[in-house]
C-alpha cells in the first residue's frame, strides 16, 4: 500500500510565492558497519590545539569501559554521559554550556553527539549557545540564530528521528516545546554506524521508527510537499515498509532503518510534518512522554486526517505486537487540556502544512481535545 501523495507548487515562503529557500544540508556524511572506529581520523584535522577539546555527550547507556575505549580521546577531551530518559530542556542546554564555559579558558574545538534524538538535539544546541549569547529559550523558533555554531557532529545509535539531517534541535522550554530552527543547526558531520542499534529494545526500535514513518506519512500528504521532498520521502516510505512490514534480515534492517531515518528527515527539510506531531509536542510538553511513543500515541487516532498512513501503522502494529499505553489523558484536568492545546495549536507552520491555509477553522481547540482526550 502506497501514501497518496497530495504534490503542489512547494510555497518556502507562503507570504512569497516567488521565494525559495537555500536550506543548508549535512555536508560530510559517512555510512557502514564498523565506521566508528574513522572519527579519530575525523576529528584530527579539526584540532584547533592541545588546549581546545573535543567535547562527546553521549547517552549513559554506553557508560562503559569498552565504550569508552573506543572513543578517540587526546589531550584533555571530555566524555558527558547524559540519561536520555527525558526529552531536552532548554535549562538542560543552559547548564551544560555553562559548565564547558567555566571549564576551559577557550571554546572546544567541537561537540560530539552520540545517542538518540535527545542526545543530538542537547548536541547540536550546545554547539549554538556556545557561539551565540543568551539562553537556549531566545533560540526556539525559526532563523533566530545569528552566529555559526561550534564545529559539531551527529553519531545516531537508534534509527528514526532523523535529528542526524534536520535543521532543528526541538527543546522543552519554559513556556514551549519548539525547536531551535536555523541554518546553523545542521551537523557539520554524521556518522552512520549501523552496529549501534544492535543493543536497541524492540519497543524503543519500533515507536522511534514510526517517528521516521510518521514523518514520511505528513510530508507526503502535505500542502507544503514538492518533488524535492516527495523524492526523499517515498524512498523513506518504502525502506519503512521494507523494514516494519516485511521479511529481512535483522542486519539488512538495521541498515534499512537508518537509511530510512535520514531519507525521513530530508523530506521534511523542504516540507513540514503535520498534525501527529503537532500533538505529540502538546503530549510531551504536559506529561514527558518521549517524542516516538508520543507519534504513536497519537497517530492512532488519526484515520480522519491520515486514513491509508493509519491502515499501514495498524498493521505494522500489529505484526510486532505492540500494544499502545491507554487512558493516558484519562485523568487530566481542563487546565492540562488547556495547556496541550496551547502548546500544539502554537506550531502554526504544521498545521498549515497538515490543513491548508484555513487551518483555524479546521482545527479549533474544542477539536482538539476531542482528539486529545482519545489518548
């Protein structure tokens, strides 16, 4: 079964039909088992000196000495182990600037992430605060960055989220879940190593790649959607299906997923997701529900807006039986409503991709916390 593509004129800026953007992509990008073992030969040549550090913040899953063996450490690099069990704060970004600020008398020669979408989104973050003054809050929106970030690369270990190819670190605020989107937070570097996601649980593996399906499912049914990203998103679709529906090798998987999550996240550079995700940043705004099972959450409910993406997720359910939390909203107040509806409704660009440009009158908050209150 195939997504319907809903292909038109691509408007980059809907206020100037004449206008299109020039979005930066990850410029240097290497894949394959075993790749890991070339970032010390990355690296090297973006040495500024002995007294400038590389400094890896890596998820403490892999808080071990075999890891950590791996690493390619010289003079006085730095490891940051940091849990992933929450989504990325911006008072997260805040206090781990601060600390490398205080630490070391000049800027690192650069910041390596290593983990899931929360590592490198903390990753490409930390990058742009530590060229740039203020607070990560001052950041979260579209081109608020005004200086390059620091020298910073992307080391995936769970396929999916597409946050190794997006220009957009999404963070927790005080007042918002949004993303730091500029031309300055895209990776200078990715690395692909397959190998990493061996040691994925089956439930994390699933509802993360069903970021990547739903991602593909919202940029190809899309008002936003043009051959660029239709391109990048029907291969993502097909790898999805490969992968989540049929019959292959766990190895070919592993390779599949991730090549997946980076065709994923290139189709929504020139494009948007929609309505799921817009969701999901209320679910996860509210109750710190992780971003995958917050998509999945709510795409389930979804039939009406997405009907054929729905069928395919049902099934993809259903073959790895996996079996979705219920009642999560059951006992919230009208405040919390409140507060999702705020916080989702507030990400106008998705909902204008998801719905057209009469999107308010499709969508009101009474709506909305109908759909809400499903969860």
């Amino acid at each position: 079964m195939k997504i319907e593509s809903n292909l038109k004129k691509h408007k980059a800026n809907p206020t100037n039909k004449t206008t299109y953007r020039n979005f930066p992509m990850v410029p240097k990008v290497i894949f394959g088992s075993g790749s890991f073992s070339q970032l010390g030969d990355i690296l090297l040549p973006m040495r500024k000196n002995s007294e400038a550090p590389f400094i890896f913040m890596v998820d403490d899953f892999f808080e071990n000495q075999q890891f950590l063996a791996q690493v390619p450490l010289m003079f006085n690099d730095e490891v940051i182990f940091i849990s992933a069990e929450e989504e990325p704060k911006t008072a997260q970004v805040d206090a781990l600037v601060a600390q490398i600020r205080e630490k070391y008398s000049e800027l690192p020669s650069g910041i390596i992430g290593i983990g899931g979408g929360t590592l490198l989104d903390l990753a490409k973050a930390v990058s742009i605060l530590l060229n740039n003054k203020g607070l990560a809050k001052d950041y979260q929106g579209w081109d608020l960055v005004n200086k390059p970030a620091l020298y910073h690369v992307g080391i995936p270990t769970i396929s999916g989220t597409g946050a190794e190819v997006s220009r957009t670190t999404v963070l927790l605020g005080p007042e918002k879940k949004l993303g730091i989107n500029s031309d300055f937070t895209p990776f200078d570097q990715v690395l692909l190593d397959p190998d990493f996601s061996k040691t994925v649980p089956k439930d994390q593996w699933f509802y993360t790649g069903m970021d990547c399906f739903i991602h593909c499912v919202e940029s190809l049914t899309g008002t936003y959607l043009n051959a660029f990203s239709q391109s990048y998103g029907e291969k993502a679709m097909e790898l999805c299906q490969e992968v989540f529906l049929g019959d292959i090798p766990v190895e070919d998987s592993r390779d599949k997923l991730m090549m997946a999550s980076w065709h994923g996240g290139m189709s929504i550079a020139y494009s948007q997701v929609g309505v799921a995700h817009a969701m999901s940043y209320g679910l996860s705004y509210l109750l710190g529900i992780k971003h995958g099972i917050g998509n999945c959450l709510v795409f389930q409910h979804l039939e009406e807006f997405y009907p054929k993406g729905v069928a395919l997720f049902n099934k993809m359910m259903d073959k790895h039986n996996i079996q979705l939390p219920k009642g999560v909203c059951a006992d919230l107040t009208q405040n919390d409503f409140d507060v999702m509806v705020n916080i989702s409704l507030g990400l106008e660009p998705l909902w204008e991709n998801a719905l057209g440009k009469d999107w308010k009158t499709i969508m009101t908050p009474e709506r909305l916390q109908v759909l809400y209150e499903k969860i």
